[in-house]
C-alpha cells in the first residue's frame, strides 16, 4: 500500500527510522496504525 503523508509527519516519521527506533519507514506506519486501529482497549471519542 502507498501511503502519502503531510510534510511534519513524514519528518518524524524519517526522525523515527534516523534515530534508531524503527527499520523502516514502514516499520513506523504500521505501528501507528497497529496502535490506533488493533488495540481493543482503546477509547476514542469523536
């Protein structure tokens, strides 16, 4: 899947993989992703 992100988010997102953090760039996407969409304990209010 492409994914296009906005110019600051992708910057921490580069900062994420640069600092050590993550392999990748999909490493950090999909984490996000895991974090706000496969966690049932979650309490979202919109």
């Amino acid at each position: 899947m492409n994914v296009w992100v906005p110019g600051l988010l992708g910057a921490a997102i580069d900062e994420a993989v640069a600092s050590g953090r993550f392999k990748s760039r999909e490493a950090v996407i999909t984490h996000a992703l895991e974090a706000m969409f496969a966690q049932k304990d979650r309490n979202v209010v919109t």
